[in-house]
C-alpha cells in the first residue's frame, strides 16, 4: 500500500485534477489523500471570520463567488451530461451547507464545519472524475477514522482501528481517496489537523498502516536547501534523514507540516517529495538513512517570541528551572529554544495565547522581558557538532546581523539561531552563500 497527497496546486483546477488522475494510475493499492484546491481553505477561513463579525451579507457574497469558481471546475472537468449535473449538485449541497450559517449563531465549532468543506469537495470532485473515467475507486471519509485527542494530537490507535475497518470494507478495491486536513475531536466534532494538515493526514495513515511509502506530491521537485520563497538559486535535496526533515518542517520549511515527519519516522516509512507539475524529477527521499554530510539546508520560522527571566538570587538554585518550565507546561505552551547564563535563562515560543498569564506567574522568580517579531533560523545537516569549522561558517556569514540567541549541541544535526524578523531575508541569503563554498 501506498499513500499519495497531492497538496492545493496539485488540485488546484479541473485541468491540474485531470493531470493527478494520469499520475495515479496503478495496479498497486493506494490511498490517494487531497488537500482543497489552492485558495479554497483561505476564502473560507474569510467567510468564518466574517461571519464572526456578523457580516452575514458579505459572507453569502463570498460563499456565492466560490460556488461560481466551482461551477466552472465542474464545467471543465467533466463530460457526460449526467457527470456535470451530478457534481452540480453536489457543489450545490455544500455551498448550502455553508450558507446554512449565515443565519444561525457562529461559534467556533460552525467555523470548523466551514473550513472542513474544501476537502471535502476537492476529494468528491476528483472521486466522480474517476468514476467517469471508469477507473474504480472508493471515496474514504477522513472523518470516520481520523481523530485528534484533547490536546489536538492524533490518537493513533483509533486512527488505525477505524481505517483499517473502513478499508476491510472493501477486500477488492486498490484504489481509495480521501480528505487531508480534516478530523474529528474527542467530542466528535468536525476539526482539523491545522493549516498545511494534509501532509499530517497523509503520514498518519502511511503510519497507521505501515504502508511501503508516503508520497508528498506538491508544486516544486522535492525538500530545497533553502526557503524559495525567500532565496533564489536553491536546489533540490536529493536525500534527507527523518531527523533532518522533521527539524526543517517543525522550523518552518513549508513544503512539510511541521509534524507531519514524525509519524512517518515512528513508523519508519519513507516519504518522498514529488512534483506534480514535473513528475519525471526525481525529487526527495527521507528515509531512516541520510547521505550526504555538512549543512545540508537552512529553514525559517517566524512569530517567535522570546521570554527572559533574570534572577540572580535564586538561579543557581536547585528545581529553579524546573519551575520555569513548569509554568509552560500548565499553560500547554511549548518552547522551542533555550540559553542559559549564570543569571538568567531566555527561552522562545510560537504560541503566545497565554503570554499574558505566563508572564504574570514567571513574575514571581524574577524580572521578566519579552521580545516579539523574533525568526529562528535553523541550519540542518548530518554530524553538524562534530565536524570542525561549521559553527566557524555559519557564524561568519550571519556576522553583520545582531543574533540574539544561539543553540548549538542540542542535537548532532541542528544549529538553531534567533535574529529578528526584519533580518530573516537577509541573513538567509547569507547563509546560502555557505552552500556554494
Ligand atoms: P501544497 O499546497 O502542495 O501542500 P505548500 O505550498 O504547502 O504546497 O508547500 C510547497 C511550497 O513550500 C513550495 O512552493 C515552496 O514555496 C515552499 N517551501 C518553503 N520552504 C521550502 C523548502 N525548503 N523546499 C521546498 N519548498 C519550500
Ligand atoms: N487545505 C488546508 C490548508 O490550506 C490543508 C492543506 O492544504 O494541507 O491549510
Ligand atoms: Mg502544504
């Protein structure tokens, strides 16, 4: 078994569904998961934000100007008459959904319900697609098998349980499609796995089923040694490690959802890295073995915020840190890096929902300062620590920005550096220069 995700580009019109179909074609069992056609999960995160905002009228404008978009994807995709009224209906039935809200009391759990309909019509889509093609498949509803717990993590052992019962339904079929993104909640609400999730989703199953391998089928050739959208002249890794991808994507390398490696690793089934617009490049392959030595990419995550707590007094006593990192854990706030000096510890976060209340309890052991608009920029190849003159370089392409923390030696594959964010163009670039000496 297989398990192929093909990311919004890769959907992201009736012509590029029509491509995917081509790409699939095996005799082999494959679970085919989609994500929602490009720009479809932003409109719809709008239409929930103005709905909040009881903008009801503005809503419905932009609910009906997708529904046209959709209109069109039908008209193109399909060619039998009873094909294009079919998926009419079916566009019909969910837009109406949608518009059910414009009406009632918006909460959180509405908003969930909307933000879930991009895949869910991107996967019914491209299923009837196939059915008129007469290629046999079966459409899989992600929310009958994946779900998350109370804290937002998957819970593996019902995922596999469930997908495997929805998979014995049908002992014959080798070919089945599904939703990325989307989940169900402990309480069995609809909900999602995240922004970017259908790569998580993807690596769930390839876990939950030990499939032979994960393929990630996005719009560029594979994981780069930069950020793209930031630097040019970067280049297609041929080979990664779990470790180094899982650093990269957690560090804000967007080609992967920043969990998404893990399970796959756990699992220990290879994923690889495809473009759907180039399929005959052989993109990447992250796998338990890595190749390759020195730096081997760079990625960056922004919306960092640092915490600085200074206590000369009670530093260097014992549990100190402990209560420290306690205060974090009572608010499920991770951190990401920590330094440490003879009198304070600085520590960043992503999350900063309870800053306010975290702030107030640190408060407590010593003076605290907060710095936003932070990026870390973390540096990833194999045996990084080990081999002389790494640091040497990173440090000397990064010397005309202010770095305001360093980790180095967490980890063998990563040097992790905070700058402010305003920097992290620039400091990227520079670093890439690293790569041509
Ligand atoms: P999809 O919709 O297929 O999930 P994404 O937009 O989420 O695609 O991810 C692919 C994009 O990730 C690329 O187009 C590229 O701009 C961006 N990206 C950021 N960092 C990297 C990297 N290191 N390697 C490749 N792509 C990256
Ligand atoms: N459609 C979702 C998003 O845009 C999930 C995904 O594309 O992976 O974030
Ligand atoms: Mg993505």
């Amino acid at each position: 078994m297989k398990v192929l995700k093909f990311g919004g580009t890769s959907v992201g019109s009736s012509e590029r569904m029509k491509e995917v179909a081509k790409l699939i074609l095996s005799n082999e069992k494959q679970i085919i998961v989609l994500s929602a056609m490009s720009g479809t999960t932003n409109s719809l995160v709008q239409i929930a934000q103005l709905l909040y905002s009881k903008k009801n009228d503005e809503a419905n404008k932009l609910i009906t100007q997708l529904q046209e978009n959709y209109s069109d994807v039908v008209k193109n995709l399909y060619t039998k008459t009873e094909f294009v009224q079919e998926g009419n209906e079916l566009i019909t039935s969910h837009f109406d959904y949608m518009r059910s809200f414009t009406q009632d009391i918006f909460t959180a759990h509405e908003e969930r319900a909307i933000l879930a309909q991009g895949e869910l019509i991107s996967s019914a889509l491209f299923q009837l697609y196939l059915e008129e093609q007469k290629i046999k498949s079966v459409l899989l509803p992600a929310l009958n098998f994946m779900r998350i717990d109370t804290n937002g993590e998957p819970d593996n052992y019902y995922i596999k349980e469930n997908l495997s019962r929805e998979l014995n339904n049908y002992p014959e079929e080798n070919l089945f499609v599904t939703q990325g993104y989307i989940c169900r909640n402990l309480y069995g609400e609809i909900d999602n796995l995240k922004r970017g999730g259908s790569d998580y989703t993807a690596s769930l199953i390839g876990a939950a089923l030990n499939a032979e391998e994960i393929q990630i089928w996005t719009d560029i050739s594979g994981f780069h040694n930069n950020d793209p959208r930031y630097v040019e002249n970067t280049h297609p890794i041929e080979r990664l490690s779990f470790d180094e991808a899982a650093e990269l994507a957690y560090f804000g390398a967007k080609i992967l959802h920043p969990s998404s490696v893990l399970p796959a690793k756990l699992a220990n089934v290879p994923v690889r890295l495809k473009n759907t617009m180039k399929p005959e490049d052989p993109g990447t392959l992250i796998s338990g073995n890595s190749i390759g030595e020195g730096i081997k990419a760079v990625a960056a995550k922004d919306g960092i915020t640092v915490i600085k707590i200074k206590s000369g007094r009670m530093f260097l006593a014992y549990g100190f840190l402990r209560k420290v990192f306690e205060v974090f854990e009572r608010f499920k706030t991770p951190i990401d890096m920590i330094t440490t000096s003879e009198v304070a510890v600085s520590v960043t976060i992503d999350n900063t929902k309870c800053l306010k209340e975290i702030t107030e309890e640190l408060s407590q052991y010593g003076s605290v300062e907060i710095d936003s608009n932070q990026t870390i920029i973390c540096v990833v190849g194999e045996n990084l620590i080990e081999r002389k003159g790494i640091i040497d370089k990173v440090l000397e392409s990064l010397k005309h920005f202010n770095i305001r923390m360093i980790s180095y030696g967490g980890s063998k594959h990563n040097i992790s550096i905070l700058v402010n964010s305003k920097d992290k163009r620039e400091a990227l670039n520079s670093l890439n220069e690293i790569f041509s000496t």
